[in-house]
C-alpha cells in the first residue's frame, strides 16, 4: 500500500499537495482544481473546488496501480465530510486505527475526525472507484446562517456545532436515487467557465439537502413511504434507460414493461424518489441536457431540439426559458459572444 501524510493549511491545499507527492502538475481554473493520475499510478482524474459557505465538492474517477491511503490532517479546518461511493469501494478510519467502515455503490458516510487525528481514505488497487463528497468547514459554514446555530433540529446541531472536533463521527447508510442523479448531473455536465462554478456550487448545496434529509430520516427510522428493494431496482432501471435514450423514451407504458413493473407503480416510485411523474422527470433531464449541450456553443436550438427527440421548437423554447429564465437562442448568443471575445 502507498500513503500519503497530507498536511493541509488550507482546504486549497489537497491538489497542490497530491501533485507533490504523484510527481505530476494539477490545473486550476476559477477556484476548480483538477489533477490527472500520472500512468505511473494508474488512471483517471481528482477535483476539487471550495466554495465561500465553507462548502468543498471533492470528484474522485480513478483506477490505482496499488491499494491507495490518503491520511488527511487540517491544521485549521476541523472539517465534517459526507462521502458517496458511486462506483467501487473505499475504506475510512481515523488516527492509526486499521479497522473502519468499507463504504460501497449506492452507500454515504458521514466522517469526521478527533482534534489531531488523521482521516484516513483507502482507494483498493485496480478498481474503478467514483467517489463524490462534500467537505464542510463547520465554521465557515455556520458564518453563512442567517440564524443562530442553535435553532437547529439537535441532530444536526451535533453534526455543525463540534468546531473544535470534540467528537469522532462515522455514519454509514445508503443515500437515495435524488442524490445519485445530483452526482450524474454534475459528472456529466460540459458547461465551462462561470455558469459551471454557479451550477457546481448549487449542485453541492442540492446533494447536501439530499444528505441532511436522509440522515434525519435513518436517525428517527421512520420518514415518508419507503419503496420495496424490487421497486427502487425498477426505478433505477427505468432511469438508467431514460439516461441512455433521451431521445426515444417511449410511453410510460413502454418504460413499465422495460422496468419490470406497472405503469402505476412505477408512477408511484417517481412520485416518491423525485416527487414528479415520469414524463415530468424526463422533461427535466431533457432540459439538463439540452442546457449542457447550449452552453458549448457547438450546436443550435434545432440540433437541439431533434437530438432530445422534442417534436417542436417553441414548446422547447417555451419550457426552457420556464425553468432557466433565459431562452435558448440567448444561451447560444452569449456563448457565441464569449467565443469572438477569446479570438480577439
């Protein structure tokens, strides 16, 4: 096993010091910092990008050469991080304990370690593992409440108010579909510059509502209608479908039989996980997509238009403009501008 002492001053700090220690160069570019994994390694890709509410968003797309270990110190930031494994595995624990929670697909943990103890990550070797978490400077974070701290709900109060990191904290469940579909969306997004730091920052905050009212809900063991293990599988499958031929969906019929279930009850899982029907969900990945595509400025509202399988120009229009307040066509314009500006 290779590991890495990374000793951080800042929460900046993480890529800088994994380049140092890799032996390779990093990127940064409004605050998102990305490292390539030298082939020495193995392959893939690490950002992290920190926002002013005290709010990091760290994406981990890798395949090791050696089983991995990051013991990460802050010698300021008492830090608070909620993991989600994607793909793959990873192992957390603390200080020079050996023994941990292994976090897997579809499973979060919430960490947090003592006052001097080290957090310690174990990516395994050869595996390709997806990693997403959320690092929260509890300080910063509480500075950006309009209210104070103790207002809110005790459990959550235990988790932000531990600034001196009096308390160790591992929390281990599985996280719901919303969330997976936050994460997607931010792995899969092409929009550059600014608009990509406003949709990261938003995306981060949405992931972290996700979070909170999941964790509530596994701490009180009760919360709204839970769906059967076979009926989140139909679910997933349907999404996965609808992802992979956003272009020709089919009926809400067509998705039941593919999903294994009936068209009632795969209504009802949409209504539970997402909180809309299927159609209205395939509307807004549509929309998703379409923002993406957009904004790099490569394709028009037409190309658009039939590549999402839409069948008119202005109902796009109009829906588009409902959920972004700006209409295609401006997208389009304002990237077109940019570019004229960057050849001058």
């Amino acid at each position: 096993m290779e590991t890495y002492h990374l000793e951080l001053n800042d929460v900046d700090d993480i890529i800088p010091e994994l380049a140092n220690h890799f032996g390779t160069i990093y990127t940064e570019q409004l605050g998102e910092y990305n490292l390539k994994i030298p082939e020495t390694k193995g392959k893939g890709e690490i950002k992290v990008i920190n926002f002013p509410n005290g709010i990091g968003l760290h994406t981990y797309h890798c395949n090791f050469k050696e089983d991995i270990e990051l013991r990460l110190f802050h010698f300021q930031v008492k830090p608070i991080r909620f993991i989600y494994c994607v793909e793959g595995s990873l192992t957390s624990n603390f200080g020079n304990k050996e023994e941990g929670d292994t976090v897997k697909e579809h499973e979060y943990l919430i960490a947090a370690p003592k006052q001097l103890e080290t957090h310690n990550l174990i990516i395994p070797r050869n595996e390709d593992v997806v990693l997403c978490y959320l690092e929260i400077d509890r300080v910063k974070f509480q500075q950006y409440f309009s209210f104070d701290l103790r207002d809110l709900e005790p459990i959550f109060y235990e988790l932000f108010s531990d600034t001196d990191a009096q308390t160790r904290i591992s929390e281990k469940s599985s996280y719901s579909l919303k969330t997976a579909e936050a994460i997607k969306e931010i792995r899969n997004s092409d929009i550059q510059g600014f608009p990509r730091i406003n949709f990261i920052g938003a995306k981060a905050l949405e992931i972290l509502s996700y979070m909170l009212n999941r964790f509530k809900k596994d701490d009180q063991n009760v919360g709204n209608k839970r769906l059967k293990d076979k009926d989140m599988k139909a679910i997933e499958k349907a999404v996965e479908y609808i992802d992979a031929n956003i272009a020709n969906t089919g009926t809400v019929n067509d998705l039941s039989k593919i999903a294994g279930v009936n068209s009632n009850k795969l209504q009802e899982g949409f209504h539970v996980i997402f909180g809309k029907t299927v159609n209205e969900y395939i509307r807004d990945i549509r929309l998703t997509k379409a923002l993406n595509i957009l904004s790099t400025g490569n394709k028009n509202v037409s190309e658009v238009v039939y590549e999402l399988g839409l069948s008119s120009r202005s109902y796009f229009s109009k829906i588009f403009k409902e959920k972004y307040g700006i209409s295609p066509r401006k997208v389009l314009s304002r990237k077109s501008l940019a570019k004229k500006v960057k050849e001058n």
